[in-house]
DNA sequence: GATGAATGAGCATTCATTCAT
DNA sequence: TATGAATGAATGCTCATTCAT
C-alpha cells in the first residue's frame, strides 16, 4: 500500500509529504479513469481519494466540488490540444503533399489519440453526460470538435481546389463523414471491447487502418480500368 | 386538477380501469425518456412513475427493481428489431438489385431509426453505461449489434462475389466502417445538437446524404474519366 | 423502546402506522425542542427523527430542508398568536378598567407564556439566531413583537388620555420599558436558571411579579403621604 | 497583496516580529466579533484566522481548541469587569449622593458597555451558547451578573435605609427588575436592529434614557400634588 | 392492483484538528 | 513561532426499496 522506497540512504519522509504541485495532477489523473470508466454519477468521489492516496476531504482543497473536478478533467484534456494539430498541420506535413496524404495523415494522428491515450475514453464520457452538463458539452464541442473538424474541412477543401476531391462533396459534412470511422471505433473500444471479446475480435487495428484507407481514397464501387 | 368525470350514466371505468394491461407499456416509455435524456443514475424512478402517471411503488409491481427496469428498457427497443431487418432484405429487396442499392436501401433503413426513434438515444444510453453494466451491454451487442453488422456483412460479401464491390476489402471490418456515420451523427443528435445549436447547423440531414451516399460509392479521390 | 399498548383486545397494528397527519406536528414539537435547547446548528435532523419516533429521511416528506423545519417552528409558535391578544384585550377586559389593570392583566397573560410555554425558549432561539437567519428575525419582529408593542402601546396612550399615566411618557419607548421585565426573566429562565441553581433562586416568581407590580406602579422614590 | 515594504534602510522588522505578543489578543478580538456576529457553530476557525491575518493551524499554538477560544473570548470580557465598578462606585461616587442618583449613574455607566462595546454582544452571545455551554454560563453568571446585580442590590439596601427606597421592595427582585430594560435593549439591538430598520427607529437612544429615568424614579401613576 | 408513508444505506460536503516542515 | 497540507468524523440530504393499508 505504502510505496517503498528503495533508495538505500536516509529513507525520506514519506508519509504526509508536501506534493502541493503534485496533489492536483494525481486528483485529476485518478478522477479521469474512474469518470471514464463509470461515468460522473457512479464515480464516488472516495474512490477517487482512495485511487488518489488521500482522503476524501483533501480533494475540497484542490476543487470546490465534484462538478469542479469534472470540469476540470474535461479541460485537462482538452487544453493540450488547442492549437497543436493546426500548428502540425501546417509545419509538420508538407504542404505540397498530395491532399489525401495530408488528410491521411492527421486521421491517423487522431486514431492514435483516440485508441490509445484517455481522449477516447474521454469522448464516450462527455457524449454521455452532454444532457446533464451542457455547458461542458458546449465547452467540448467549441474547443475540441469544432477546430477538429475545421481543420479537415480545410484539407478537404484545399484538395478540391487542386482537382483531387470531387467539387461535388459539401465539406463540413464531409468532414464529418470522413471521421466517423475514428470516433466510432473509439467508442466501441470503450463500450463494448471491454465487455465483449467478441466486438474485440473485429476491431483489430490494422485491418481497421487497412479497410478505412480504401474505402477512404475509393470508395465501394470498383473501379473501371 | 384532474378532469372530473361526473357523468351520471353508464359511468365507464375509465381512467381507471383502461390502462391495467398498458400500465408497463407506460412505465417503459416513460423510463425510457428518462434514461435516454438523463443517463442511468441520474433517473430517478419517482420522475418515471410522475412521467407514467403512477406512484413510485407501483414500478416494483411490474419490475423487480430499477436495473431490471433499465434492461426492460434496453430490450423493449432491442425485441421488435430481431429479426425484423433480416427478413425485410430477404423479402423486401429484390435480390437482383444491384448490392449498392441494397446497401444503400438498409442504411437509409436505419438512418431513418437513429435519427427520428427512440432508437438514436437508446445507443447513446447503452454506450455510456455499458462498463457499468456489462451484461446488458453484452446483450445489446448480441442482440443488435452483431446482428445487424452481420447483415451488412453479407451484403458486401455478396457485392464482392458479383465484382461490384473491391474484393480487398475485409467483410467484418467494412461493415463497421459503413455504418459508423449513421451511428455518429446519431450520436452526436443526441449529444450536442440538443445544447449547440452551431452543432445543429453541421448536422443537416439532406446534406449528410448526400455526401454519405456519395463518399460511399466513389470514395475521395476522383474518378479519371 | 417499543410503546406497549397495554389494550387487553386486538392488538392494534403499530409499526409503520399511517399517522400522516399527526407526523408534521410530531416533527415540529420535537423540532422545537430542540432548537429551543440546543440552537439551531447543535440540533441534528438524526436527534429530531430520533425523538419524533422516525427516521431522518422522514423529516424531509414533510419539510424541505434544516431550514424550512426552523422556520415552521417558529411559524407555528407565532401564528396562534396572532391577532389573539388584540381581540382578548378588546373583548375580555373591561374597557372601562382602571389603565394600569388592563396594562396589568396584558403582562400577567404574556408572563404566563413567557414563562410557562415554548413561547420563552423561542424568543431566546430567535434572538440568538436573528443575524444568521434576517429573514426570520424580520418575521418574529413584524408578526411578534411589534403587534405585542402596539398593544401595550395603546393601553399607554388609553391611560395618558384619562390622566393617568404621566404625559411626559412616550408611549413607545415605555413600552419596550413595561415589558423588559418579562422577557428578561424568561431568557434567564431560558439560560442560567437551567445551569445554575443559584440564579434560580433569584428568579422566584412570586416575588418577581409583587417587586415587578410595585415598581412598575410606583417607581422607586416613595411617595410622600 | 500585502503591501511590501522596500525601504533601503533600517529595514525595520515590522510586520513579522512587532505582533508576537499581539498575536492572542488578535485572535481575541477577531474571534469576539465574529462569534458574536454569527454564534459559536457557525463561526469557523478558518475565518477567525483570516481575520487575524494569520493561518488556521496557528490559532492552536495559543489556544487548545475552539471552545477554549471560546471560553478565552468570554473570559476576556468578563476579566476588566471584575471589581472594576465596584471600586467605580465606592470612589468615584459620593457616597453621600443621592440614593437614585448613585443608582443611575451606575445604570448609565453600564448602558454605555452595553450599548457601545461589545459588551452587549457578548450578553446574547453568552445567553444563546448558556445550554450547550453549561460551564461557560455558571462562570459569566458568577463572575458578571451575580456581582453586578449585588452592586445594584447594595445601592438599593442603601436606599432603603436612608428611606428613599420603599422599604417593600426585595432588594434582589428589584435589582433584576431595575437593570431589565438595559439589557433588553442591548439585545434587541444585537438581534433586531441589524436586520431590521424599523425597529431600530423604535431604539433611539435618548428617547430610552428619558423614558427609562422617568418611569424608573416615578413609576407609571401619576403623583398627586 | 395501487398507494404513499416510511425506511436506511449511501454520498457530497464541511470543518475542527493534527503534524511534518 | 508559523505554516498549510492532510485528515476523518460528522451531518445534511437523496433515493431506491419496502410494506401496511
């Protein structure tokens, strides 16, 4: 229960040590996985302390209530991500890289997110709680979704402009379109992977990429030669 | 408050008497409607038996308790689809059409569930609280999930058999990616549009099919004429 | 701990017994009790439940929170109050008595409450609670004792007119003056009398109401024959 | 926030080290008012300290615990008191005054505690805690009230003896009875006058001391010519 | 079948108190 | 001496569940 300390000398303070900095960041890490994993009415904020390794009266030090530590885990996650994509869309990937490249490129920097770091679980979380927490979803919607989507609109847009995408597709929906796949899988992983070996079986990640990149770039119909 | 019926005549039991058989008909809707808008905990059974016109009591005369309530929820909606789409493909799709049209014809099927039925809010309802109930989420897989990508399953499989559809393509997973849009962009109806109206915009329906239907068929890149 | 119903027939049901009129009476006096004894945050809703003879949650089928119970309590102590003294004072005393008998009759009748009824420990609550609860202090002011002062009030200003009070007096400030006496006595009774048999001794009421009439009749310098 | 003091020279150690003996009388003063403002229980700690300017966790280097603050902060009052006005009323009066003079000179001197100091406050207070606080009432009572009232009771004997005083007055009775109105004053300006404005009006204080004096010394029948 | 009064376990929140620094 | 992070017991309040009627 204690972490030992296996450092050989003076055996440090440990108990009641002063983490001042340290505290807000465990609290937030702690109620990140248990809201994801249960939701935010399930999630009792003694598990979170217990998960934390303190005791429920230390979270009120660090956020006024249980609405303040969700809000503050949704913000957490969704702060890192201001800005960084657009900034990689444009200095990361060469712009004179084929559109559907440069498109590839970030749905696969997405998946990577979505399928393996806590933004999917966190996903599935603020879908859920939207109607009892609008603001957040709000919130959600105007600083993750919307720049997200933004941003593939403009490769999709750019890529008609050059001739490669068909002028006929609408690109604020098509952008949503081409996402879906993501947001999907990601949901499923954190549904029913986890219950189910089942659905596991047929989410497999490469044949997912596989599958997603051609159906993606050509669609169902085959094409004449 | 409630309408007096002060008629001296045949004095016919109504209010009473007429619902004793809808009475758990009532009780689901009502639970239903509640689940679907405010998640599993944050229902309180005192709103459903208020929302279905009956005392709180009176839920424990037709379900055991609140989860089995929740999954009578879950299988009211799951029951009248088993089978149901199966049989529609086999009878009510000429099985000469051509294997786009048939696909096209059961996405538009279930697009017109998800997006204006119950049915939208129910996948939402049972993502969100799948890990907290695993076996409900086991039968909603089973049930409908599985189920239903197997029917797109066989669809491909028989486009690919006739050389309409990219023999690359893996089955299972092609039919995730198929749906996963009808599936979003019900996911977000009942996330965001409800508390974003500048989410609303974006979701236009007629848009969405066009450019799902489009996208499907030829995929981005354009076609060399 | 179980009330024995010493009735030598039926055993008449007794747990759980629909009381639902009586509960909110029962709620309320123990309330008052407790206030009274204890103020209002030393009172615990687990100790008003508990000496109600129910549980805590019951507390909140009748009353919405902590709050809403203290305010009834002082509710139900001022509303039998009001208006009853005015009407008393019109109708049971002789209009025609001498003014000090009627002023005298009026503080005998409010002793008896002060001193003899919950009606002492509520004024001793209310004035200990009247900053942290302005609204209710302003309700016992308006309700309580500024009809109360009115009364004396006019009784004074009656006696002025018949030349036998002094005019020099004003009539509000003489009868805060008038009725010092009994309220004092009665937050001592609330007080000290309780704690310390020594005060006590000092609060006869035998002699308190002799030394009280003389010296409110006379003054203190002698009279000269 | 704090304002720093960047004088180049002295570099007098002012803020840090000028309190060190203040510091109990501080936390005194601070927990006085607020105790009095707000009651014992709704007074917390965390707010004395602030008021005192320093931190929760020192108030327990001076006193115990809340209630020996508490105790502290009563005492605190009571200490200057004690044989303060008996000294007052054997020097600084003539003894050769008159009976009903010395008398309210005394009643003066304490209507000025009363009213103007936190004397006054600390009456209620001490009053509302009496019967959570058996200890701390049988201590005020003893050490402010019994001597008090025997200052009174002597000043009264004395009366009576130069046969000033009418000689059926019980000395103890008629102290209490004397005092009332200050007191009662004093409290309802802590309860009602801070809350409400039409009380206050009815509190003028000149108009009291008039009134008081009048009915004191003649009480409330006119004397015959 | 239906009611609704009553229950009691459970949870968020507060705050006096402690203690390592 | 002073700090302030951490504690943990206490308490108001909620709500699923029961049961006498």
């Amino acid at each position: 229960m204690e972490a030992v300390t296996n450092e050989g000398e003076a055996a440090p303070p440990k108990r009641r040590r002063r983490r001042k900095e340290a505290r807000p960041q465990e609290l937030l890490d702690a109620a990140m996985a248990l809201f994801i994993e249960r939701g935010y009415a399930a999630t009792r904020l003694e598990d979170v302390a217990k998960r934390a390794g303190v005791v429920k009266g230390t979270i009120y030090l660090y956020y006024a209530d249980k609405l303040a530590l969700f809000t503050a885990v949704v913000e957490q996650v969704i702060a890192p991500l201001l800005g960084e994509d657009e900034q990689w869309l444009t200095e990361g990937v060469p712009s004179d890289a084929a559109p559907f490249d440069r498109l590839w490129l970030l749905l696969e920097r997405w998946g990577e997110r979505l399928f393996h770091t806590p933004l999917g679980g966190l996903a599935k979380l603020v879908m859920a709680e939207a109607s009892n927490f609008p603001e957040m979803a709000t919130v959600y919607h105007d600083r993750v979704i919307h720049p997200a989507m933004a941003l593939v609109e403009r490769v999709i847009i750019d890529g008609q402009k050059r001739g490669v995408f068909p002028a006929a597709l609408q690109p604020k929906a098509t952008a949503r379109l081409v996402v879906a796949p993501l947001l999907q899988r990601s949901l499923w992983l954190s549904s029913f992977a986890v219950v189910c070996s089942e659905a596991s079986e047929a989410l497999d990640e490469e044949v997912f990429w596989a599958n997603y990149r051609l159906l993606l770039r050509e669609g169902l119909l085959r094409r004449m030669v």
